[in-house]
C-alpha cells in the first residue's frame, strides 16, 4: 500500500508497505514512518494519506483514509504549512485562520448537508530535520467531497449556461444564508471553493478565512487582509468592516466569471471603477439587474441578506423593488440616523434580437405614420417633423421598456388596421404599396440598425 509523507519538503513523500495491503494489518499496526525523513505516516495513530491533493499558500491537502472506520472511510487531510518567510504575526494569523477553520466546521459541518463535516483537528510535534530542533504542524481532518470545484469544471466545460449559474446560485445563496444566520462571513467565495460532487449537490469549503461576527463585542469584523484578488469587495480589500453583502459581492463575481469564462479582473474597468461583463454575455434582464446590484461597490447598497437576493430571483415583482429600494444593513456601525443611499437604476442590456426587432418595429410603424399624416396634411415638411416626433417617442418607449415584446406587434397591426379600414388614409396609393413601403422601411431600419451595432462593437474591442 502507497502512504504519502505530509512533512514538506521531504525529499521522497512515497512510501510503499507491502503488508498494509492486508486489512487486518492496516487495521492493527502500530505505526509506519517515512523511509526518507523519518515523518510519522499514521496521522494520530488513525489517517492514512494516499496522495497529495493540493497545495496553497498556507497548507496542503491529502487524501486519506481512516483506518478506524467500518469500510476505511475517506476523509480529507489539511495540513497547516505556510509558505514563505512569514513575520511572527503574518504566522499567528495564518494560524489563527487555521484553527478558525476547525472551529467553524465543528459548529456547523454536521449542521448542514453541504457544508463538509468535521471528524478532528490535532497537532503533530517532533524532532525537525534540522539538529536540535522540533517541527509542530497542525492537521485538520474533514469529509472528502468527491467531484469537481467549479473552477476545474470552467476550465474543461467552457462557460456555463444562465440556468446553469441560477442553480449555482440559488444552492449557494441557501448556504450563505444557514452560514450568515449563525453570524459567519465567508470572506471567500470563488469557483474553486464551490465543490459539485458527482451527484450533482454542491458544497461550500475552505472556511479558513471566515470572520464570526455575532460575539464581537463592538458589533465590528474588520477584514484581516486575506482575500482572493478580484472577488472582494473594496470594503474588504480595505481591511474595513464586512458583512453579510461582503459575500454577495463575491458571489456575484464568481457568477459573472462562469458566465463570461474570463478572469475577474478582465472584467472590472478600473479607470471607471465599474463592472463591464453585460456585453460578453446574453442574460436574463432579471439576473443581470440582480447581480449588478450585489456588485454595488458600497456594501449598504447591495442586496443585504442571501434571502432577498433569493427572493429577487425567484419573484419579478419583487426583485423590481428590492433593486430599486435596497434595506438598511443590518449591522450595528450603520448610523441609523444616515439615509440609504438609493441604488442606481440600471436599465437591462437589449439583446442583437431586441435591438433588431424593435428596428424593424420602428422602420413600419414610422411608414405607416408618415403615409397617413401626409394624406391628412399634405405637407411634405410638416408630415417629416411630426412623424419624426412620434417616432422618436416611440422609440423612447421602447429603451424604456414600456413598449416591447408583443407591442412591437400590436402597435403596428392596428396601425395598419386603422390605414386599411380609412382609405382616405392612404395617401393615394392602393393598399399594396401602403404595405410594400412600410415592409421596405423596416428592412432599411434593421440594415442601419446592424450596421451601427458593429461599428459599436469594433470600436469597444477597440477602446
């Protein structure tokens, strides 16, 4: 049987012993220690670990087994080892980040199906590689999420689909509202902390970095500096207060990033300090306007709690209002005597379709106007102003939204009813001509409507 060493940097980690391969002696034996250093492999007397399954910046992960369970059941082993030459309080932190890990899965891993559970937290001490010296690392053990992080699953799929990030969403949103519920924030979420095991069902990991914010004293969980790059919001980058919106806004650029499969900082416009991801993908309005309100940058402006982000999505009704007209931030460091500010109306991104069919919708009801007000007036001049006026209010309407859909079809439809019933209407042609001319608008106003959106389109790659 392989057993991997976890010491770093031990020259050869592999061990092979012929007689774990026997159960019976797996399941007996006292102790096995590295061939190369010396590193005991039996991790409190009970964790066998396989392979590596990762390194970062302040540990590494193994896939083990423990040999004390019924069936030898897996398990994942985390092991604290900073990298680097840390300052004694860059360690303590990196430390105390640890062990808050631990702390956290105890409380709430076997509270909450995906969360992953908690099986124990230990230390290890001996006799370093180096003479006269002792070596103290700290292990974390917890449930093997059997799958993919979403990260990976970016990388081999491609990017995801809307329905596909609106169950992302709608399964995390449901996790960060039990975590916020017992005054915990994340502080990082990002795809590859969002586990899909094989069945599908999807796990929230890594609480290493989470703040718990309902025993301080001050009412106050200043940010401690660590954060993933791109996915937190200013206040956290800061080193300032966060809150519950603080993991809505990194929900919500993980969101953008499976949508659009670009890094988050190709994303973010820093000379305008705005969020540019509407052009790279076609969304719903809906969920565009929800995530472009969780990406606010102030954190009192976004959606306050997962539960009004969820029920933003799953009611048109109420998303409209809670968008429009964000609640007080729960916490205790907003005045309250200071008003909200409200949050900016952003009006939905038209889709190539939309912008086509409202063209073709403006080019035949423009001909139809003109064709009855000439009839009407008989001036060439003032039958051009005044349907250039009716026009352009229509056109108003429909980037407003009070015109679309099946009023591009209506409009029209008893437009030409009124011309076809009216023939004094009709300006002196038969009724083919009426329709001929009006279909011929149409196609002139859906050329110049493509032509100008390419030449938007090339000078934004441009630019």
């Amino acid at each position: 049987m392989e057993v991997y060493c976890t010491r770093p940097r031990c020259p050869r980690p592999q061990n092979y012993f012929a007689d774990l391969d026997d159960i019976t002696t797996l399941k007996t034996t006292q102790q096995k220690y590295c061939i190369s250093c010396g590193m005991p492999l039996l991790l409190d007397g009970r964790y066998v670990t396989m392979k590596l399954l990762g390194r970062g910046g302040f540990g590494a992960a193994f896939l083990a087994r423990d040999r004390r369970i019924p069936g030898m059941r897996q398990c994942v082993v985390k092991q604290f080892q900073p990298a680097g030459n840390l300052t004694s309080t860059q360690l303590q932190q990196a430390q105390l980040m640890f062990e808050r890990e631990a702390e956290v899965l105890a409380q709430i891993g076997n509270e909450h199906e995906q969360i992953p559970d908690l099986f124990a937290f230990f230390p290890v001490i001996l006799n370093s590689l180096q003479p006269g010296q002792q070596d103290q690392f700290f292990y974390l053990v917890q449930e093997y999420i059997d799958g993919q992080n979403l990260e990976e699953e970016l990388t081999q799929q491609g990017q995801f689909s809307e329905q596909k990030v609106s169950e992302v969403l709608q399964e995390i949103l449901k996790i960060l509202k039990f975590v916020h519920e017992r005054g915990i924030i994340h502080r990082d979420i990002k795809p590859s902390n969002i586990m899909r095991r094989r069945d599908g069902k999807l796990f929230l990991l890594d609480f290493g970095a989470v703040k718990q914010v309902a025993n301080v004293a001050s009412g106050a969980a200043s940010s401690t500096g660590i954060y993933s790059l791109g996915f937190a919001p200013p206040e956290q980058m800061t080193g300032g207060q966060v809150f519950p919106s603080t993991d809505l806004y990194a929900l919500a650029v993980t969101a953008i990033t499976l949508l659009t499969d670009k890094e988050a900082t190709q994303l973010f416009d820093a000379y305008s300090n705005q969020w540019k991801w509407r052009g790279q993908v076609n969304v719903s309005p809906r969920l565009a306007d929800v995530l472009d309100n969780m990406l606010l940058p102030a954190a009192n402006q976004r959606f306050q709690s997962a539960q009004e982000v969820l029920d933003a999505l799953n009611s048109p009704s109420l998303a409209s209002t809670q968008i429009n007209s964000p609640s007080v931030t729960p916490q205790s460091s907003q005045s309250p005597s200071h008003p909200v500010p409200q949050t900016p109306v952003t009006q939905p991104m038209f889709s190539t379709l939309e912008l086509l069919g409202g063209a073709a919708f403006s080019g035949f009801e423009g001909a139809l106007i003109a064709i009855a007000l000439f009839s009407l007036v008989k001036s060439p001049i003032i039958t051009l102003i005044v349907a250039s006026v009716i026009l352009g209010l229509l056109i108003f309407a429909q980037t407003r939204r009070w015109i679309e859909k099946f009023d591009l079809l209506i409009i029209p439809a008893i437009t030409f009813a009124i011309i076809f019933f009216l023939p004094f209407l009709q300006g002196g042609l038969d009724i083919q001509s009426v329709v001929l001319l009006a279909v011929a608008a149409s196609l002139v106003a859906i050329s110049l409507t493509a032509v100008f959106r390419l030449i938007y389109k090339l000078l934004s790659l441009i630019l």
